[in-house]
C-alpha cells in the first residue's frame, strides 16, 4: 500500500520517489527465546528476507517504472539514516504503525515526525475501494488555528490546490474564535476554494476526538486528511502524542498527512 501510494502521489505531481525498505528487527538477532528454542530463530530470519525481498518485488513493480526512482535496502539501513535521507525529501510517506512485528515501528514513526522536519503522510495497510491511481479529489483538514495545524496546511498547500473539495472543520469552538475565515481568505489567495465546516465531540477524552475525527473524515469521503502533531516528542504515550493525533495515526482509514 504505501508504495502504491508513493506512485500515486508522484503521479500527481511529476516527481520521483526514493524508497527505502528499513526493518527494525536484524537477521540473527539472538534472543532469550531464540537461545532455549534455534529453530525460532531460523523463522525470524527467513521472515525478515522474505520481507526484504518483498519490498524489492513491490519496488520493480510500482516504483521503478518511476524516472529517477531509487532503492535502499540491506540490514546496514538505520534509523538515523532514514532521518538523513528524510530531511532532504520533499515528503515522507510511511506505513502506519501497529502491534504487529510486519508493522512499521511507533519509534519510526516518531523519528519522521519530530525529527526529519518535513511534512510526514501516513498510509493506511488497506487501498480505499476503486482508489487505485485515482486523484486525491477531497481533502479534510482539521484545524485549530495552532502553529501545528498551520504548518500542516502550509505543507499540504500542494494536495489542496489539486483537490476538487477542501473542507476545513473545526471542533469544539467557533471558527471566528482559531482564525478559519483567514484561513479561506488566504487559500482563496492561492486559488483553493474551501468551506468550513464544524463539529462538536463533547467533553471526551482525546481518544475519543481522534475518533470523531475519522468519523468524520470517513462521512466526507476524504482522499487525505491533514492535521497537525501535537505532543512533545516523549514516549510517555503512544508516540509521545496527545491521544486524539495518536488515535488518528493508528487508525485513520485514508492517508494522513500530518506535521509537527
């Protein structure tokens, strides 16, 4: 999915793409379990190349036809060249984290967020029905007129001005009260035609805005949702993020792209 989405964005906009295949795990990592049952260790290993071999067969398919498209692989990819590599990228499009070892890593997902310092967009494990290579037609943003929020817009400038729809919606206050109104004034300035919508959580928990959130996103049919990152950088939660970004991250059904 997230190659299939680096085509589709770079489609879009006549770039290229660098793709990187990073695993968390190495081969022969020896652990307590590894040592009392060996043959857990030669399934690790076997699953972490198949997975590397997986990411290159998705690459020949997807990205290579790209002109100028690069692969980096091989178990010498850390994390800190990912952040070296991301800094010089005009867009980081990650996989969304989870539980599951196939998944890509909350702590990745953090160090594109905080520390690469570029707009980071997050691909859901599943294609959206008939998405395909079709344009992002409908973006939703969600904003609170915070540094982050604005960072984000400025960031996803590029998608809004291909969108057909640009819905801004704004929850739990009124619009004139975090700036909405400058918001479609200056995005009129920039060609965008955008509406303002709003919506009203309650007094819940940040979860549970992060939920409204992508009800939300869900009844507007949005191809890209855009908010911005909120939390400080810590790994007290999910991330080191307030609950309702963290919930979004994790589960946002549509492609996210978010900045701190």
């Amino acid at each position: 999915m997230s190659f299939g989405l680096a085509a589709r964005i770079a489609s879009m906009f006549e770039a290229t793409v660098d793709a990187v295949h990073f695993s968390e795990s190495r081969l022969h990592d020896v652990d307590i379990a590894a040592q009392a049952m060996p043959f857990l260790k030669a399934e690790s290993d076997a699953r972490l190349k198949a997975r590397a071999a997986e990411s290159e067969r998705a690459f020949r398919e997807l990205i290579a036809p790209i002109d100028g498209a690069t692969f980096t692989g091989g178990q010498d990819v850390t994390r800190d060249q990912i952040i070296k590599l991301g800094r010089f990228a005009n867009l980081l499009l990650i996989g969304r984290p989870g539980a599951d070892a196939e998944n890509i890593a909350p702590a990745t997902v953090k160090t594109a967020i905080y520390d690469c310092a570029r707009p980071v967009v997050i691909g859901p494990p599943d294609a959206a029905p008939n998405s395909g290579a079709a344009p992002i037609a409908s973006v939703v943003v969600a904003w609170n007129g915070s540094a982050q929020a604005a960072r984000a817009v400025g960031y996803a400038l590029p998608f809004l001005e291909k969108a057909r729809t640009v819905t801004i919606v704004v929850a739990g206050t009124k619009p004139d009260d975090v700036g909405a109104p400058l918001l479609v004034r200056n995005l009129g300035r920039r060609g965008v035609t955008a509406t303002v919508d709003t919506m009203d959580p309650g007094a819940v928990s940040g979860r549970a805005r992060g939920r409204a959130l992508l009800d939300y996103a869900r009844e507007k049919k949005a191809d890209l949702l855009v908010m911005g990152a909120y939390g400080h950088g810590g790994l007290t939660n999910f991330l080191g993020l307030g609950g309702a970004t963290a919930k979004v991250i994790s589960s946002c059904p549509v492609p996210l792209l978010v900045a701190h």
